[in-house]
C-alpha cells in the first residue's frame, strides 16, 4: 500500500500535506482522538518517538477523524486545546471528511501506518511496535512484523 496524499487543517491553523510531513526514512501516520483512554495512554509514546526519531529522518502526523458531532471532545477547537496542552511535537490534523481515515483503511485510536522513504507501507498496527519498525527503517532494513493488531477504540464513523 502507498501512502494515500491529503491535506488537512493542523491544530497550527494551517495546511498540512502528506509530502510536507514526510520523512527522509520513514513517516507516521496516527489516526487519533482526544477522548480514547488508549490514545490517551500512548500519547506519550508517541510524543517520544517523535522527539527521539525525527533528528534520524523520521516525519510523523497524528490525524483525528472522529465525528465531532457525537464526540464533542474530538472537535476542532478541543483538539488545539489538546495539542497545547500535551505540547506535541508532531502536526495534529482535523480529517472532518473521514475521507483520510477510509483512503488508508484504519478501524481505530489509536492506530498507526509506518511508510518506508518511498512511502510505502512498512508496518500497520499498534504502538508497541512503533521503535522497533523505526530502528528497522533507519537502518535502512526491512519491517520484520509489518502488522500487529491495533488496539484501542473504534473510529467514530459519521
């Protein structure tokens, strides 16, 4: 699978794209929320891969598609709040459309999608694995376990 193009509002206030986010090793892509316990409890995770890899040529983006409407904890306006608050290194992106979330396939918060500098899929699937595809990709190596199963909470489909 290829890396899907988009662009999407940051909690920034500006446009993000699949190319400006990109790493010279690998990207991440997250889809995410504000309300999951088990976002919450990867968020810092995630936060330290993102500081320990991105100086090794890793890019990384955390996009949120949840309907806002029946989960107001995942609106706009409280994703800048949640952004600010965690301090998070990496760009927080609004999927309002859900038409990102369903061009890369994801089910869940948290879930991630590790693409190669060709931006090719590497690894899908929970954060536990995160470091250990990084340092596989870094080192200019194939994804051992290219999947493991995400857990964590359902994506709020509209």
């Amino acid at each position: 699978m290829k890396a899907a193009s988009f662009e999407l509002l940051g909690t920034d206030g500006k446009g993000h794209t699949l190319d400006s986010l990109k790493g010279a090793a690998a990207t991440i892509i997250v889809f995410s929320c504000n309300h999951c316990p088990y976002v919450v409890k990867a968020e810092d995770a995630l936060i330290a891969a993102c500081n320990d890899y991105t100086a090794k040529g890793v890019g990384m983006a955390a996009i949120n598609s949840n309907d806002s409407d029946g989960y107001p904890e995942d609106s706009y306006e409280n994703m800048i709040v949640r952004a600010a608050a965690k301090k998070f290194p990496f760009a927080y992106l609004r999927d309002e459309s859900q038409a990102v979330a369903k061009a890369y396939g994801a089910t869940h918060t948290p879930q991630l999608f590790v693409f190669d500098r060709d931006l090719n899929l590497a690894y899908t699937g929970a954060v536990e694995k995160l470091r250990d595809a990084l340092d596989e990709l870094v080192a200019g190596r194939a994804v051992r376990t290219a999947e493991t199963h995400a857990i964590g909470c359902t994506i709020k489909w509209k």
